[in-house]
C-alpha cells in the first residue's frame, strides 16, 4: 500500500499543481483580456474625442463661411441699390435733357413760324404797296431787274 499511497500523495500532489498551472493561465488570460478591454476603450475613446473635435471645427469653419458669404452679399445687396440708383438718376437727367431739347425744338419751330408768317405778311404788305402805286418791285426773286 505505500506504493498506492505514494502515487495517491504524487497525484493529490499534482492536481493541485496542475489546476494551480491552469488558474494562473486563466488568470494571465483575464488580465490580457482586461488590458486589451482597456485599450479598446481608450481608443474609442480618443477616436470619439478626435471624432468631436472635427465636428467642432467643420461646425466654426461652416459659421465662419455662412457669415462671410452673408456679409459679401449685404454688400452686393448694397452696391446693387446703389448703382440702380445712379442708374435711375442719370435716366431721369437724360430724359431731363431729352425735354429740354424738345421745348427748345418747339421755341425754334415756333419762331420760325412767326418769322415765316411775319415774312408772308410783309410780302403781302409790300404786293398791295406796289399795286396801290403801280409800281413793280426792282428785284423779283432769281430774275434781277
């Protein structure tokens, strides 16, 4: 029997060992395990941290874009009224101009009419003036006397 009770012992001497061999596998294997958990929610979460950054900065340089293109437009806005305005004042001194022309037309016209009318009244004047006297004029227009 010590021959059994020496292999017993050797057994109850490894087993332990054994599953003691086995434990502390296991627990290296949790550790890793833990320290690879841990590192992938690190990186997760730095990737979510540098994820957020660039939102941020897209979201500013999106403000920073949609002020200037607001601020370039007021001012095209601005220089567009301006220059309808010039646009519509210079129309108006043209058509000013287009008036005044035309009444200086109408004065010319209108003297000429009374020149004209001055010139037939005096022709006629002259004509009785002449078959009242019994005379003829010396000149009468393209035959000279």
């Amino acid at each position: 029997m010590s021959v059994l009770s020496t292999e017993a012992s050797e057994l109850a001497v490894q087993k332990p060992t054994k599953g003691s061999l086995d434990r502390d596998i296991a627990l290296a294997q949790v550790e890793t395990e833990k320290r690879l958990s841990f590192i992938k929610a690190w990186e997760e979460t730095e990737k979510a941290k540098a994820e957020n950054k660039a939102q941020k900065k897209l979201a500013e340089v999106t403000a920073w874009e949609n002020s200037k293109k607001a601020a370039i437009e007021a001012e095209l806005k601005k220089i567009e009224e301006k220059m309808e305005k010039k646009k519509a004042d210079y129309a108006e001194a043209k058509k000013n101009k287009i008036a005044a022309v035309h009444k200086q037309a109408e004065e010319k016209r209108a003297m000429t009419d009374a020149r004209r009318r001055e010139e037939i009244l005096k022709a006629e004047e002259m004509a009785a003036k002449y078959r009242a006297t019994n005379s003829t004029p010396k000149q009468v227009g393209c035959f000279g006397a």
